[in-house]
C-alpha cells in the first residue's frame, strides 16, 4: 500500500504497531478520515474530561499518560512508546477521556476516525480480541501499579519506575542507558513521590553502583540488583 504521509506508514507499519496486521482494505477504511500532527515537547495531545474524538496513534516520539491530582500533583499512569494506541477505551465504553495525555518530546500523531474505528471493532473480530486484549493488559498494568505505588517503599517504587521506562522504550545502543530522558519531576510522578525523594534515590542508587546518571540520561549498570530492589518493595 502507497502512504501520502511518513506519519501514517509509520502507525500501519512500525515494528510496534497493532494496525500491521489488519487486512488491506480495513487499512484503507480507517485512512477514509484521519488528521496527523506534529506536535512539540509538552504538548496536550488530549485533555482528561474531553470527548474522545478518534482513534490516536503515536507514530514517533514519546507521550505520558497522567491523572491530574489534588493540589496540582499529577499522576502519571503509563508511558507510550511509538506506534502505540491511545484514546481506545473511552470510544469503547462510551465515556469522556479518564485521563490526559502529553508529550514528553517531539512527536508525530495520527487520528484516525472513531466512527470508523467503532465500524471496525464490528466487523474486524480478529482486530476486536486485539483490542480487548490490549485493553485488558492495560487492566493488569494498572492494578500492578495501583498496589505497587500505595504499598512499596519510596526505594522499590523508583526501581519499579526505572524497570517500566525500561521495558517501555528500551536501551540505547550501549545496551544500558534508557532511551527515555525523562525529568526528575516526571520520574517522581510516575514512582507516586516528591521530587526531592526522586532525586535523593536516584543518588543513593548511583553511589550503590545499579544506575549511572549523566543528566537525564539513566544508565541501569546492574539489572538484577535493580530487579531485587523492585521486587523487595
């Protein structure tokens, strides 16, 4: 298939992507009406609250899922990597967006038609037990996370954290700096702490020789430590 935008190609072909699969004129149906954006570190791809206007794409680059907490402390709830859906279970249940989602970097998004979308899941079963599987992945991401964050220590939860980013985005061709440069602030959203103790534990981590830090860059020099802190809580 002919692809007129980069950004599309890369939501039905990336290596990552859920739409790879789909037969060629289900691909087709959904191009029928569908938006790409470019869009600048910080951005708001989607607000908490709204109504969800399509299917979202993350064709390139990085975006945080987050609920927006009491006192305007935010809870970052997941990470995207590239090719990965967004915006999917509020079309399905019929309800407004739970949470917001932001980039973390220059990204590419596509948009593509939730009508269209909501036609597929109809007559596409194959796509259907897709998306109820990714969706009941998120489910068990969630409920990891939820008992994670309320019942481990602030050491167990940044470890937790540093394994997600991890395994979300991977390494960088060294083989131990995380591809994800994340703040100190969106790290300590994300491990449900302050800044402060993000910061401080990341120290101690680096003094204990699991982590190497150079600016925002995180450098995991050793994994299984790292796994024993995450798991001991």
């Amino acid at each position: 298939m002919f692809y007129k935008n980069p950004y599309v190609e890369l939501c039905f072909e990336g290596s990552f992507s859920m739409l790879k699969d789909l037969p060629e004129k289900d691909k087709e149906f959904l191009l029928q009406d569908n938006t790409c954006s470019l869009l600048k570190k910080g951005e708001l791809v989607f607000h908490e609250g709204d109504k969800p206007s399509g299917l979202y794409c993350l064709a390139l680059g990085k975006v945080k899922i987050f609920k927006e907490g009491i006192g305007g402390r935010d809870q970052i709830i997941r990470m995207v990597r590239p090719q990965g859906l967004m915006g999917y279970a509020p079309i399905v249940g019929g309800t407004l967006h739970a949470a917001s989602a932001v980039t973390l970097e220059e990204s590419a998004v596509c948009i593509f038609d939730r009508s269209n979308f909501l036609k597929l899941l109809r007559r596409n079963p194959d796509f259907s037990m897709k998306m109820m599987s990714l969706m009941a992945l998120d489910l068990t991401f969630s409920n990891k996370r939820t008992v994670s964050l309320t019942q481990k220590h602030i050491r167990g939860r940044l470890a937790e954290s540093l394994i997600v980013l991890r395994d979300t985005y991977g390494f960088e061709n060294d083989g131990k700096t995380i591809r994800a440069y994340v703040s100190r602030e969106d790290l300590a959203s994300l491990s449900n702490m302050t800044t402060s103790n993000a910061i401080r534990t990341l120290s101690v981590f680096a003094t204990e020789s699991v982590i190497e830090l150079e600016g925002k860059k995180i450098r995991i020099v050793d994994p299984g430590k790292l796994e024993k802190i995450s798991h001991m809580g």
